[in-house]
C-alpha cells in the first residue's frame, strides 16, 4: 500500500508548476487515521497521541503553511479536501512551486516521521498484532483446568473489581403523560371506578420527583403515596396498586449482562501485575472468526431453560448463539444516563419506533454495558457479552447459575499463550505438554473446525536494560510438527501466524485460507 499525492481541482492550469511527494508505504488503519488528521487538523481519532507526535503534526502543518506555495485556483490554502480513490490508497493534495526544492523534503521526512509515530502508537495500542485478543489468567489449577477443558467464564457485575462495571444508568425524566402510562399499564387489569384518578393524581406526584434513577423508583414506597394523595385509595386498594407498580418495575428493569474480558495489549505491566499474579501467570491469545469466539460444536449450549408459573409458558427457552462477538470497550468519565421509560413497551414509552430506530435503541442501550472510567483505559478491553432473559417473558427476574455462564469454546481458535517472566521452569514444562495434548485434540477433530491455527508459545521478559515487558516467540506448534525458534522455517511460520493463515478442511482435503 502507499501513499499517493495527486492533483487538485484545476489541475490542467497549473500542471507543470507542481511535484508531487514520493509515496510513503502505510497500513490501512493509518491510512484512514491520515486522512482525518488532514482533515480536521490533528484531532484525537482513538490513536494516542504523544507529546512528540503532536509537535511533528504541528511542524508539518507549519512547514505546509509556510512554505508551500498553494495558487488560488485551489480551494484550500493549507490542505486540500483528501479524496479517496480506492480503499486501500490515500490521497492527499501537496504540492508545490519548483523552487521549493528544500520543502519537498521536509515535508516527506515530516509525512514518514509521523506515520511512524502512529503506526508506532496502534501498534502498541493493539499489543503489538490486532488481529489477536489476549486474556490474561492468573497462577493456580483453576486457569490450567480452563485451558486443559477450552473454558470460558461469563463473569457477573458482583464479580469484579470495577464496582461500576456493566452499571446502567438509567433514569426516569419529569414526563407526566409517561408516567400516567406506566401507570395505566401496571394497572390495567385492577378494575375501580377511581383508578383513572389516583393515576391522574400520582403521575403529577411523580414527575415532581422527578428525575429518579432505576433504582430510586424501584426504593419508593407507593401504597404510602398513593395513601397522601389528595382522593386516596383504601389502604388495601393502595396495597394491592403500589406492589403491582414495583412488580412492573422489577420485571422491566435490565438485567446485568455478563460478560468475559479480554485486551488488546500483552505487553502492558499493570495488566501482568493485576491479572496474572504478578506475572507467574500467563495469556491466552485467542484468533477472531468474523469478529467472533465460536462455541465447540461438540459441547455446545443451545439455550437456557426455567420452568415459570408466571411467564408466557410453563416451560421456557432462551436460545444462546453460536459465537459471542467482540466488542471493544469506549472509556470515560462521563455518564450519560438512559431514558429508562425505553425499556418498557412501546405504549409506555410513547414512542412508535420504525426497524432502523428500533435497532439504534437497542445499540445504545447495549452500549452502556461496554463503557468503563477512563482510569482504566490502560487495559485497552474487548469483551464477549451474553445477556440474561427479559423478566417480562419469563414473569420473574432470571440469574444464571455460574454453571450456566460455563462455556467451551472452539478449541482452536485458541493460538497461542505468553508464560510470565516469573513462572518457575517446571510450571514451563507442564504448560508445554498441555499444548501438545491440545494440538493432537484438535488434530483429531480437525473436521469439526472452520480453521485450524498454528498455535505459538511465547515467553515474556523481563530486561535489565529498561522497565518493559519484552514478549518474544519460543515454539511453534503445527498439527504433524513442532518448531523451536532456531528451525530453518521459524520465521516464516510465525509471519504466517501474524497474518492470519489456518488451515482449512473441506471434503477430504483441506487448503490454506487467511482470516482477517
């Protein structure tokens, strides 16, 4: 790929007055990153920026500006609008006079500088390779029975150490006719001839309260405010209404959605000292399929099933799929609460939503499960989430067991592993003989898989020289062989493991395929 310069509207006028820059080989993710920084002049795009990047940013605009002599047949006296050509090349407008001979250069050295420093940035941003997810474990028999059974734990929000962590922020606005409706709608088969009253009466007492969070309108204590209003209902009328209110409530208030965490990074020390016992632990490197970690096929869980005396039927069903899509985590100290009314039925939220909106409200309902404190942006999260059943299809509130949230995942999808730069030798040695019985599993069910990866060992460090984590390739582990990093072929087969090259059966043959 490369980094083309082309010419501007009015090109044919001024033609021979201007040199383009040579091109400058780019990833694609910098490409896309380039153009906005052209665009919008150096804004924060996701790439974090360092104080050196930021100064060779402004450099090059100044040098741009400055020396760079732009005619006023086009349109812009600094950049011109980039314009895409292709997916795969960026396109930007420089140019310049022929006696800006000294310019060209500086701007060409100033362009691969600053490529270098972002391609620099993602790299680490994504730990080095984004095509993988690392998920660091901790020393102990539990995370070596998770990687001998190929499990995988949806933890709960009580479980981590995030007391925000999967939190919904939702809350209850000063909308009077939408709190006459959910009113309407818990009461609606209570039959009293007043009923049309208090509801009038208690929606004007609510929205003065207004605004509640979730949580503070489930606390109230209805009976005693349907007890204060002005036409009261007797108190066990007012019993009966107020426990219909907080069951409607109860039944309609999301779940927690529990989840699995991963990161982008393997070289991060926090990460090493928080989550894999001060690096005697390990990480797991897991390969993506379609941006997802599929279930095994012969160890599958299909659904979650309760027998409910007040659901939709005696026996229900809630159907878990095939493969649990990453999602990466967004970072900050804002929070933005919810409409809380949207959870409930269309005519209580007040609202006739069309597919395309009803999709775009249930994404950013989703979205407030995947938002965490920017204090902990340093473990650059992905996560697999898996949501509990609605309460209102089943009548009651549905926890899953921790042995519902127990899942096995396609063994080889499973890549590779990273062992701490302080796990003992004899720990070592145990990890390799795992990795040799979970090679011949697979090549034993290699039929069963959509792709079958090399699997690489990889050791960390810990350097004399400077405070990083140094992570480098040991061995690697095909179907029919095992490579050690002084073999002849090393070298390619790990470039081909970065790449995303697995083998693929179909019929009685099989091929190589690469996997983005």
């Amino acid at each position: 790929m490369s980094c083309t310069i082309i010419r501007t509207p009015g090109h044919r006028k001024v033609r021979s007055q201007y040199t383009s820059v040579s091109p400058v080989p780019i990833c694609r993710k910098t490409q896309h990153t380039l153009i906005e920084v052209v665009r919008k002049g150096g804004r924060r795009l996701g790439v974090q920026w360092t104080p050196q990047t930021r100064t060779l940013l402004r450099k090059l605009r100044r040098d741009v500006e400055k020396r760079t002599h732009v005619p006023e047949n086009v349109h812009s006296t600094r950049f011109s609008p980039p314009r895409l050509l292709a997916p795969q090349h960026l396109t930007l407008t420089l140019f310049r006079t022929r006696s800006y001979t000294k310019t060209l250069i500086i701007i060409q050295l100033l362009c691969a500088t600053l490529i270098a420093e972002m391609d620099k940035e993602l790299n680490l941003r994504h730990g080095g390779a984004t095509l993988h997810y690392y998920r660091f474990r901790p020393s102990g028999e539990l995370a070596i029975k998770e990687l001998m059974y190929d499990e995988i734990y949806f933890t709960s929000t009580r479980e981590c150490n995030d007391p925000f962590d999967g939190k919904t922020f939702l809350t209850f606005e000063a909308n009077k006719e939408s709190w006459k409706r959910l009113l309407e709608f818990a009461w609606g088969r209570y039959d009293n001839v007043n009923k049309a009253k208090w509801e009038e009466q208690l929606s004007d007492h609510l929205s003065e309260m207004a605004p509640l969070s979730f949580d503070s309108a489930l606390g109230l204590d209805y009976t005693q405010l349907l007890l204060s209003l002005q036409s009261p209902p007797d108190p066990l009328s007012a019993l009966v209404l107020g426990q219909l209110i907080k069951k409607v409530l109860t039944l309609y208030k999301p779940n927690d959605t529990y989840f699995v965490s991963f990161s982008r990074t393997c070289k991060d020390i926090l990460m090493w000292s928080h989550y894999a016992t001060m690096h005697k632990g390990h990480c797991l490197i897991f390969k993506a399929i379609d941006g997802s970690l599929r279930q095994c096929p012969k160890r599958k869980r299909n659904a979650i099933r309760r027998t409910t005396r007040a659901g939709l039927a005696p026996s229900m069903s809630w159907a878990i799929p095939d493969s649990f899509s990453f999602q990466e985590v967004t970072y900050s100290s804002d929070s933005k609460p919810g409409d809380a009314f949207s959870y409930f039925p269309e005519y209580v939220f007040g609202k006739k939503l069309d597919e395309q909106e009803r999709i775009k409200l249930i994404t950013e309902q989703n979205r407030q499960y995947l938002v965490k404190h920017d204090c902990w942006s340093y473990e650059k999260e992905s996560r697999l989430t898996l949501s509990p059943p609605y309460g209102w299809l089943f009548g009651e509130n549905v926890d899953l067991s921790p042995q519902e949230r127990l899942f096995h995942y396609q063994p080889s999808q499973l890549v590779g592993i990273i062992l701490g730069a302080r796990m003992e030798e004899q720990q070592k040695m145990r990890f390799r003989e795992i990795i040799r019985e979970h090679m011949d599993r697979i090549s034993r069910d290699a039929h069963d898989y959509t792709a079958v990866f090399d699997f690489v060992l990889f050791q960390a460090k810990l350097p004399d020289t400077h405070r990083e984590v140094v992570v480098s390739a040991e061995e690697i582990f095909g179907l029919t062989d095992t490579l050690d990093k002084n073999h002849h072929d090393f070298d390619r087969r790990l470039n081909r493991w970065k790449e995303g090259w697995a083998m693929v059966f179909h019929g009685r043959g099989a091929s190589w395929k690469k996997f983005d």
